[in-house]
C-alpha cells in the first residue's frame, strides 16, 4: 500500500510517499526556517502564508520522484498554474494521510484543505494523523527497499518490538506513552509547562544563539571545554527524582537568565550556559523514561519528535540502556532512535502512523484540530 503523507502542523510543508509504512519512496520537506531566523521565531500568520505557496509544489515534488507519476515540476510554481489541477489521471496511490493536529491553525489548515481537496479530485480516501503519535513512525522507517526487518539507524538494528515506552520530545511537547501495540497506548505523563524544545529554544534566544534553538544549543556546547573551564555552574534538573511521570522546564530558563546577570563579564558565558542547559535537560529526559521502562517493566525505549536528534541525548540514553537492567529481562534495554533528519517534521513519519493505525475517513468528516491530545 502507497500513502501519500502531508504535513504542515508548524512551520514546515512535508509531502511523502512512504510504502506499507517502512520505506521512503520520497520524502520533500520545504521550511520557512530562512525566514524565522530573521524573526527568531514562528510568526504563525507567515508560516502559514509560506506553506500557501509551496503545498502544492512540495506534493507535486514528492510525486514525480517518488513513483514515476511526472508532473513536470522544475520550480515553485503558483496554486493556479498547478498541473495537479489539470492532471486527467490520479496518481498510484491507495490513501492520502495528513497532519489534522496538534498545531497552528493556520498551518495545519493549509495541509487538512489541500489533502481534502485532492481525496476528493481523485476519490481516495484520507487518514486523519495526530502529529505527536507520528513523530513515533520516524522508527519504523527506512529509504531503502528491503524485505528485512532491520532499520540502519537504530542501534540494535530492528525495527521497535512492543510493548515499548516511547519518549515524544518536540518543540511543543514532552511525552511518555506506553505503547502496547499500533493504536494501543495508555499516556503516562508529559510537561506541566514547557516543553524541552521549547526550553532550548527558549534559553537560545535568552543567550541570543539563534533560530531554531535546538541545535544552536547544542553547537555552542559543543565549543565549551568543561576540563580547561575555571567556572562552573550547575543549572537545576526539574523533577529528575519525582514519583510521577512528569517534566517541567520553565523553571530553567529562570535559572539560566539569574546566571546570565551573575556572571555577564565571564568569557564564553554564553558557551557554558549552552552545555549546562543541554546537561540539564538531557539528564531529566533519560532518567525518567528508564525509570518509566523500569517501572512499566518495558524492555523497549523509543526516542521521537525534534529533540531526538540532539546527539548528547541520544548517547546518553544509549549508554544508560546498555548498562540498566529491567528487572524481568535480565538483558540491557533495547533502544530506538530515529534517523535525525526523520525526528524533526516531515511527511513521511504521517504516511507510516497512518499505514499502521488504518482509519479510512471520507473528505467530508476531515477537519483541523489545533488542540489535538494524543
Ligand atoms: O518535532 P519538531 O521538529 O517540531 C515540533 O513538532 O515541535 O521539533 C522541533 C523542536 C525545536 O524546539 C528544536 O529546537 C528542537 O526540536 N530540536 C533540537 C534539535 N533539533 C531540533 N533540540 C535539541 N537538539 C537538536 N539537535
Ligand atoms: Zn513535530
């Protein structure tokens, strides 16, 4: 089965074509990132306006390489001109899947139209997908054909096995789910306030690193150099030894901003208050989702969403899932991440939740739920 996946929920327009759910046939993604770093963030009414003008170029992209179906897309080209519209044939595929929440309005409406009026023009079916359980599919997908079970990019190089604890950690959330099978989960704690992308992002702008905040953390604590440094400074780690399942990161960006008048002549204040912060929120994230391992009695931990591609946390979290145990299974814990450029958005994590939670719905029943919880 060939889904076509749509994407729009925040400031990026993704279209894929993703079969049975595992292999990447293509997968566009176009941002608006260019522009936000200017604004050293999400405008919503301008992602908006940007996903606008490249849907349909973004699909017609994904199209032509993805399956042989050639609608002559050389550059962006304007909504009316769309040889999507004067196209006689639809093309080969079963199902269109798209983002229908959580997200910006504007954004997500752009996706949930365009998906409807394509159901429609070429009388196939839509799969609604919420945005945070696809994040979840980044694991199950791979760009080559294959019949083999194996992923190249998860450690122990097999696709996830339930039941699993999977850590969804992006720009708008941070949630623990148990994961029993494919449209079986039971939620078991997230964020009472912010979310860690959004403590990263946050504490990037306070340290004027830059858009998106995420990465520009992580390559500014990547030029500290903790053995030489004199100074040191140890930033909270919220709720790291609570009873629940829960996280709080607000209180960071409070922390970060007392150090930052404290210490404003120290040189490379900026590079040590990245590395702490990335330390901090990094520690919080992999000592509660092996302790949810643990206490679920789950042999399996599954990494999602944005700041699953922090590579501080993916080996941290790796060298704790080789050394703890969970006390059933008397073998390390298996760990799953996703491809780094498959854990930020993109459409084809939405074809692949949708090939594996299959909930056919007619264009009419279809609509855009900003809210959306999982
Ligand atoms: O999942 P995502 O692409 O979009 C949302 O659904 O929100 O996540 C975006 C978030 C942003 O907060 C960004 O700063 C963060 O993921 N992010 C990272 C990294 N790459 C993206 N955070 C830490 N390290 C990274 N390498
Ligand atoms: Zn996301």
């Amino acid at each position: 089965m060939i889904i076509l996946g749509i994407e729009t929920s925040c400031d990026e327009t993704g279209a894929a074509l993703v079969e049975n759910g595992t292999t990447i046939l293509s997968n566009v993604v176009a941002s608006s990132r260019d522009l936000h770093i200017k604004t050293g963030g999400i405008i919503p009414e301008m992602a908006a306006r940007e996903q606008i003008k490249c849907m349909i170029p973004v699909i017609e992209e994904a199209l032509k390489t993805g399956c042989g179906w050639v609608v002559g897309y050389e550059k962006p080209i304007p909504i009316t001109h769309s040889r999507l519209k004067t196209q006689n044939s639809s093309p080969p595929i079963d199902a269109i899947a798209v983002t229908v929440g959580p997200g910006l309005i504007g954004s997500l409406l752009v996706g949930v139209e365009t998906a409807k009026t394509l159901a429609y023009a070429w009388n196939k079916p839509i799969i609604p997908v919420n945005h945070l359980l696809a994040h979840v599919y980044a694991n199950w997908l791979s760009s080559r054909r294959s019949d083999s079970p194996t992923s190249p990019f998860s450690p122990n190089a097999v696709i996830p096995q339930f039941p699993l604890v999977a850590l969804i950690v992006s720009g708008g959330h941070t949630e623990l789910i148990l994961m029993r099978n494919h449209g079986s989960y039971e939620w078991l704690g997230g964020t009472r306030d912010d979310a860690a992308g959004e403590a990263f992002d946050k504490i990037a702008r306070l340290l004027e690193l830059g858009y998106p905040g995420g990465p520009a953390v992580a390559a500014s604590a990547a030029k500290f150099k903790v053995t030489s440094s004199k100074f040191k400074v140890k930033l909270p780690r919220p709720m790291i030894d609570s009873h629940d399942y829960d996280f709080s990161f607000s209180g960071l960006k409070t922390a970060v901003l007392r150090e930052v008048s404290h210490l404003s002549n120290l040189p490379n204040l900026a590079n040590l208050l990245a590395y702490e912060t990335q330390e901090a929120i990094t520690d919080v994230l992999v000592k509660k989702a092996v302790r949810a391992a643990q206490q679920e009695n789950v042999n399996q931990i599954l990494l999602a969403g944005g700041v699953s591609a922090n590579q501080r946390l993916r080996e941290k979290i790796l060298k704790k899932c080789e050394t703890e145990k969970i006390t059933s299974f008397c073998s390390a814990i298996n760990l799953f991440l996703p491809e780094p450029k498959l854990a930020t958005d993109n459409a084809a994590a939405i074809a692949s939740c949708a090939f594996f939670n299959q909930n056919f719905l007619p264009w009419p029943k279809i609509s855009a739920d900003p809210s959306l919880s999982l």
